[in-house]
C-alpha cells in the first residue's frame, strides 16, 4: 500500500466514525464528491487547507491521517457522556460549532487565569 492509500485509508475511517457520508464531507470542507473520492482512494493526496479545515471542523487528527500516529483520543477512549458530547456537536451547523469553541476557549482561557 502506498503511502497516499494509506491517508485515504485513515481519511475515509475517520469520516465512516463521523456518520459522514463523501458527499457530506466534501460539502462540508469544501471540495467536489471526486475530490474527496480521490482523497480517500489515494489517488491524490489532500491539501493542507483541507487538513487545516477537516482538523478544526471536525476534529480531525491531522497527525493520525499522515502518518498513523494518534495525537487525539479515540472514541474508543471516550466516556458515554464525552461521546455523547461529541456526536451532538458534530451534528450542529458550524456557527453554531464556532459559537461553542468561543464559549470553551472563553471558559479555559478563565480556568488558566484562577490557576496563575
């Protein structure tokens, strides 16, 4: 296996672990249904804006899709609530996506200065 069918591989399992079908994710990161067909099948390799969106859209873990290695934690290694948490954000429009990362950034940004 090539080193672009292995991407396409890891690329297409994250999407099967969304409930994203290639339509709805090209949709989503902007690219045509080929281009995301071509991305998964390793016929061409993805671009670094549509890793860049893939990443913060949908939390995608970049370093996984590239070279196999998780920087993120799985489903797997999600609690039921966590998981739960995941699913129902990854089902909003992204304004709504963006208003709930402004809220958590807001939030932690609070937590880090109460620690110092």
């Amino acid at each position: 296996m090539t080193l672009s069918e292995e991407i396409g591989a890891r690329l297409r399992e994250l999407r099967s672990q969304t409930g994203l079908t290639q339509d709805q994710l090209a949709e989503k990161l902007g690219v045509s249904k080929r281009t995301q067909g071509n991305y998964e099948s390793g016929a061409s390799d993805p671009t670094a804006s549509y890793l860049s969106m893939a990443a913060s859209q949908l939390g995608f873990d970049i370093p996984y899709i590239l070279n196999g290695v998780r920087t993120t934690p799985t489903s797997d290694s999600l609690s039921e609530v966590e998981h739960s948490i995941l699913q129902q954000y990854q089902s909003i429009p992204e304004d709504d996506q963006k208003a709930i990362r402004r809220i958590l950034k807001a939030m932690a940004d609070d937590a880090a200065r109460s620690v110092n």
